[in-house]
C-alpha cells in the first residue's frame, strides 16, 4: 500500500482514515496482511495499527564537501571523482562490447509495463509497481519534481533510476535492474551522480 497527502492536506489524519479504509475494503477481499514503507510524517498515525519489520534507510549522495573543506579543495576531489568514475564505465564498456545509451527525462518512457513484469519475476517479497503507479507517485506529483533515468544495452531496457536533486545532494528513489546487475546498476549510478556533479 502507499499514499500520498497534498501539503496544504497535511496533519490532517487523513492517512489514518485513508489507510484504514484501505485494510477494511482488503480484509473483506480476503486479504490478511499490508505491506507498506510510511514515511516518518505517516508513521506516527500509523503505529497502533502495524508491525514494523525494519527501519528504511534513506538513500542520497551529496555534492562534494565545498562548506567544510573550501571550494579549491572540493574542486580537485570532485575532478579525481569524475575521473576514476568515467574510467570505470568506459572500461565496463569496451570489455563488455556493448551498445550502452543512457536516457534522461522529466516524464517516464512509454510500455514499462513488460519492463516492470521482469523485474517482479525476480522478486519475493515487493510493492506493486506498474506504469500507472510510478505516473501517479513520481510524474504527476503535485509538488516534487523527478527525473527518470533509463540505461538501454542494445536498445532493450536495462535499468530505470528515479532521482530527485534537492540542490546540494541527489535522493535515489528508485533502482530497477531487469536482470539484478549490481554491477551494471553500480556504474548507472555513478553516471548519474556525474552529471549531476557537473549540473550543480
């Protein structure tokens, strides 16, 4: 399950009315059990009715140490970074002999859906997500804007990231590899966080 509040709509206790009458229509279907990652604003209207598992952590890569160290120094890290990162995905890419091209966009790419089908073959225990979910949760959002990174090796989807750059520091919020690369979804990232870094 997931929800989202409209800003002016929040402290409202909407989430645990919504929710509830979320588990009440589940439970008559049959359903036994939730799964679900509420946020810290969510969780507090949450707690009496759910067992949690595990804290998330949260995922975000900041921009260099510019108000610590200077803005020489910080330079001269960010280049060795740049670097060492462009040598590694070029080297993944002439040892691997493949056609690699990396998309950025504001609006999700069209038929994800067999994309996203792959991906849940491979999974145990996840949230749904189709191309209707991530339009309403990342897209269409009413505040927040995103941007949906998509790796293609020979045309054929790979991997979609969705990140939102808060200005000093970039938030991962989603990693889809359709074949659990690590590897390949390593390097995606640091390619990402590249030109980010030369963006900022």
């Amino acid at each position: 399950v997931d929800g989202m509040v409209r800003e002016d709509q929040r402290g409202k206790k909407l989430v645990p009315r919504c929710t509830k009458q979320t588990w009440d229509c589940a439970s008559k279907d049959g359903l036994q059990a939730v799964f679900g990652f509420p946020n810290h604003a969510a969780y507090p209207g949450l707690r009496l009715h759910v067992i949690r598992l595990f804290r998330l952590k949260q995922y975000r890569y900041r921009f260099g140490f510019k108000k610590i160290i200077g803005g020489e120094l910080d330079s001269l890290i960010k280049f060795f970074y740049l670097l060492t990162q462009k040598m590694k995905i070029n080297l993944f890419k002439i040892t691997r002999q493949l056609n690699i091209s990396i998309h950025t966009s504001d609006k999700l790419q069209d038929n994800l859906d067999i994309f996203l089908h792959d991906i849940r073959l491979h999974e145990v225990l996840s949230l749904w997500k189709d191309q209707k979910y991530l339009k309403w949760r990342y897209e269409d959002h009413p505040t927040n804007k995103y941007l949906f990174h998509s790796l293609l090796i020979d045309n054929i989807l790979e991997g979609l990231i969705i990140t939102r750059n808060r200005g000093d520091s970039i938030a991962i919020c989603e990693v889809f590899s359709r074949k659990k690369n690590v590897l390949q979804m390593v390097l995606f990232l640091h390619y990402i966080i590249i030109q980010n870094i030369r963006s900022n």
